[in-house]
C-alpha cells in the first residue's frame, strides 16, 4: 500500500491515477479516518499518561479518594477511546486497501487493455511454404495434448501432457536455470542490452510451497477479489495463481541487509486459476488453464536499485525469447492494464503463426516498495538505517505458453516439430519432436 504521508501530501494526485487505473477509491472517508485515529491517539497518550502519573503518585503515598475516583474514570474513558479507535482504524485499512500503486512517470494513460503502446516489435512473423496448423491440431495427432480424459477426471480447462511434449518442457526448464543461475551469462544479458547499474548476481532456483495463507495473498495484494483463486474448503489456504505470491511473501516481517541485496529467485511452480470469465475463450488446446507451470522471477533491492532492475527482468525475457529465435513484441501497459500494486509493467507477445496473431507469453511488472509496507519486508542499509525494500517479479516462461509457441513457430509440413537449437542439448541432440 501507498505510505498515508505520501497520499495527505498529495490527495488530489492520488485521487488522479486511482481513476486511471480503473481503481474507485474514496481519498476524502480515508483522510479523515486517518485525521480522526490522530485525534483519538493524541487523546489516548493524554489520558495515558495522566493515569500513569496517578500510579506513580500512588507507589509514593496512599492515593486520595479524588485519585481513585478519576483512576476509575480514566480506565473507562480510555476504553471507549480505544474503541472508537479500533472503529477509525478498521475503516481506514480498509480504505488505503483500495488505493493503487502510483505508476510511474512513463506509464502511458489508457482505459482499456487497447491502448497498451507497442514499444518495439522483434522479427518478423514466421512464415511458411505450407497452411500452418495451430498447436492443438498438431500436439493432437501427435499425442500430446490429452484433454478428453483430463475433463473426464477433473472437468475442463486442463490436460494431460505426454511424450515429446513433456521432454521439451524439461529442456526449456534446465535452459533457464542454466542461463540464470550462470553469472557469466548475466554478464551477457546486462552487456547485451546495455544497462547500467545492476549486479550480476545470478538467481537462486526455488521449489516454493503450492498453497499460501489468506494474510500473506493480501498483503501481496494478489488476491483481488479471490474470484479467479482457488480457496481450499475448510481452511486459511489457497493454491497460488503464480510462484510471485509465495516468494514475494517469504520474508515478511524481516529486515534483510544490504549487502545481500539484490536477492534473486527462480521459482519453479504448477499455479491454478480459475480463468474467470473467459468461458468460451481458447477453449482449444494450453492457452487458458486452470492449471499450468511457470518460471517466474522474484527480487527484492534497495529503492535505488528497484527501477534498473525491472529493466533487467525485461532484458532477460527478450533474451530468452531471442535466443529461441522466437519472432516477439513488447508492450508497455497502460495505467489500466497494469495492475493495482503495479508501479510498471511490460508484456511480452508472441507471434503464433498457427492463430495468426501475436499472444501474452511474458510479464514484467515492478511494485516500489508498494508490496513491501504490507508485508514489512525491509533492509538495513549500510549507514544503519532501515527502509522498506523494492520488489520485482516477471515471467521467465509461463511453460505451456512457450511450448505452444516452439509448436506452431518450428512446426514443419509432416507436423513434426524442430528443436530450437539452443534447446537441443538439453533433449540430449534430437533435433525433431
């Protein structure tokens, strides 16, 4: 959440991006619950502090009748203070809840997901001698893709995946880890895109927890209105929507030192949504799953290092899109699209040549320190200080996205599939699926 200083000072700015983020927000009921839990506090320490002085006085000599008499009066007027501060206080969490992110200086203004701005665009579409098949036709006759069964077992929107489809997975999974658990690699990626300023520092993989408590998805502010999350009947769990939500999570409460900043991690996970509203969307094939497995990047920096590092992660995914010769687009988000917690964020699209059109395999979205007051994540800095900590998090490769992309970009006329070169050795030299 935003810090209640930053939203007095600046109330009509606040009040601004809030409706360009498509975010309905009562700026004027959360100012003057903040201004009232001051009054009640600034009355409670007076109060406080008078019956303190009673005790004290009575430790020295027996207390009078007048002393006790407003000893008794003090214990209930704090407590109906209290109470009314209890009353302002809940109504005012609730209100800064609501209140977005402030994007950054260079998200562009938009009302829809349509006016997300085409930054650059990245090779050209695949093109092909023969009608290119989409990826389910074609994972289909192979064997691949199952999903006739799945919604036998387990209804729709899932699938079994079998075979050669299960190798390449495997493969791309091993290829990141390699890529970004290599410094010498990270070089690279930081070299080849010119940035300034970031550590090369390689990530730590992770296998994280699948479930994650109420407390901590909303404090991620991930949870939204729990409508596309999966709640586990009888308890305070949910499964995870991304890897993101219980590694950004994972230290809660601490202070990190600077010295070990950035901290990098790969988190490895199979993640469930319900995809709701989208009944009768991309109902063929892996677009839309209920569940599926992802790659995903987590970091926490200092505030001077959160901006260069966002630029990073969206370095590393046109890397990898590149280096799978995988013809792509990136999108800068506007204020609608990016997200509540999201200070920036940027989408990667891929030209899926079966479809005929480019599709979201890739986000990269940067938080400040948005997350970090919620979840009281925070660094000790090396003059001493402490100061809340910056948090990214981006797609490595959302893996059914990907294969998808590998099928219809590599697909040949026999509707067999080549094997990206860089991919190859991790399918231990076959070059064809």
């Amino acid at each position: 959440m935003l810090d209640i200083k930053y939203i007095r000072e600046n109330a009509d700015e606040v009040g601004k991006f809030s409706a360009e983020k498509g975010v309905k927000v009562d700026v004027d009921a959360l100012l003057e619950n903040d201004a009232k839990m001051r009054e009640l506090n600034g009355r409670l320490e007076e109060l406080r502090k008078e019956r303190n002085e009673i005790a004290e006085a009575g430790k020295k000599a027996r207390p009078t009748e007048e002393q006790i008499a407003r000893g008794r009066e003090l214990k209930v007027e704090i407590e109906e203070i209290e109470k009314e501060f209890k009353g302002a206080e809940e109504s005012f969490i609730k209100l800064i809840k609501e209140v977005p992110n402030k994007p950054w200086d260079d998200v562009p203004v938009g009302h829809t997901e349509d006016e997300n701005v085409v930054a650059e665009t990245i090779g050209k579409p695949t093109e092909f001698d023969f009608e290119p098949r989409n990826h389910w036709d074609i994972a289909t006759h192979k064997g691949w893709i199952d999903k006739e069964r799945a919604a036998k077992v387990t209804g729709a929107r899932f699938a079994y995946i079998k075979g050669d489809l299960v190798k390449l997975q495997m493969a791309v999974i091993n290829w990141v880890m390699k890529v970004l658990t290599d410094r010498t690699e990270i070089e690279k990626i930081i070299e080849q895109y010119g940035l300034k300023d970031v550590s090369n520092k390689p990530f730590e993989p992770v296998l994280p927890p699948y479930m994650i408590k109420t407390e901590m998805y909303d404090a991620m502010d991930r949870l939204g209105n729990g409508e596309d999350r999966y709640k586990i009947e009888g308890s305070d769990l949910w499964l995870q929507g991304s890897a993101e939500h219980v590694l950004g999570s994972m230290y809660a409460g601490e202070i990190l030192e600077e010295k070990d900043l950035p901290m990098r991690m790969l988190g490895y996970a199979t993640s469930f949504r319900q995809e709701a509203g989208t009944y009768g969307k991309d109902m063929e094939g892996i677009i839309r799953m209920h569940q599926f497995d992802k790659l995903e990047m987590e970091s926490f920096t200092t505030a001077e290092q959160g901006f260069n590092e966002h630029l990073f992660f969206v370095a590393i995914q046109r890397y990898l899109l590149e280096e799978l010769s995988l013809p792509y687009r990136v999108l800068q988000k506007c204020t609608f699209d990016i997200g509540k917690p999201n200070a920036r964020g940027i989408d990667m699209e891929v030209w899926l040549p079966g479809q005929g059109k480019y599709r979201e395999t890739h986000t990269a979205d940067y938080m400040t320190d948005y997350q970090a007051r919620r979840l009281k994540t925070r660094v000790r800095k090396a003059d001493g200080e402490v100061e809340l900590i910056h948090t990214n998090d981006a797609t490595a490769f959302a893996l059914g996205r990907i294969l998808i992309a590998i099928i219809e970009n590599f697909q040949n006329q026999d509707m067999s599939v080549s094997i990206p070169a860089v991919l190859r050795p991790f399918m231990y030299g076959q070059e064809t699926i």
